[in-house]
C-alpha cells in the first residue's frame, strides 16, 4: 500500500443555505441529514467534517457532495490532513458579567 492511501484526511464542508421559504428550510434540512447520515459530524452549525483514508475515499465524498447539492447556496468543501487537523485550536470566549442580576430601583416622589 502507498503512504497516500494510509494518509487520513479530514473533508470539511462549509455552507451558507438560504431557509426564508418551507422549501428551503426542506432542502437545507435534507442537506444536513445527508452529512450527518455520510458520517460527518457537526463542527459549528453550517460547518461539518469526517475522516477519510487517503484521497480515493476524499475523491467519492467529493463525488456524494456534488450529487446532493441544494438548488441554491453557497457550499464549499476543504481538505486538510490528520495532522494539520491535530493542530487546531479551540477559541472560546467567556460571558461578561457586565449587568448585575439584581436591579435596585430609585423612587422618587
């Protein structure tokens, strides 16, 4: 076997579906299922990826995406390697407690 094929590879795919009408809110919905049942996993809400073995088996999700894609949107699919993916940082903010929960209220007469 060649090191290509040994070499995993994460298959990201980001979009940006229009949901204003039922249908298609429909067809962004179908669009997510079908990643989710591709065995992608939800990263953020429109952001999905899966793990992949070597380029043959990007190329066929490749292929699976193209043939599901919505009418309209925009999708963008991303490849990276398993140690690039290993590098990545996770960001998150905290909440400010700028506002205190309890008010006091003034009155004046």
């Amino acid at each position: 076997m060649s090191a290509e094929k040994d070499r995993f590879m994460w298959l990201f795919v980001f979009f940006d579906l229009p949901t204003k009408t039922k249908p298609e809110r429909s067809s962004a919905a179908r669009f997510r299922n079908f990643l989710l049942k591709d065995g992608y996993m939800m990263i953020q809400f429109s952001v999905y990826a899966r793990i992949c073995n070597g380029k043959d088996r990007i190329d066929k999700h490749m292929m699976r995406l193209e043939s599901v894609l919505p009418e309209s949107g925009s999708i963008r699919a991303m490849q990276i390697t398993d140690k690039q993916y290993e590098r990545t940082k996770i960001l998150v903010g905290t909440k400010k407690n700028n506002e205190e929960t309890k008010t006091e209220q003034l009155v004046l007469f």
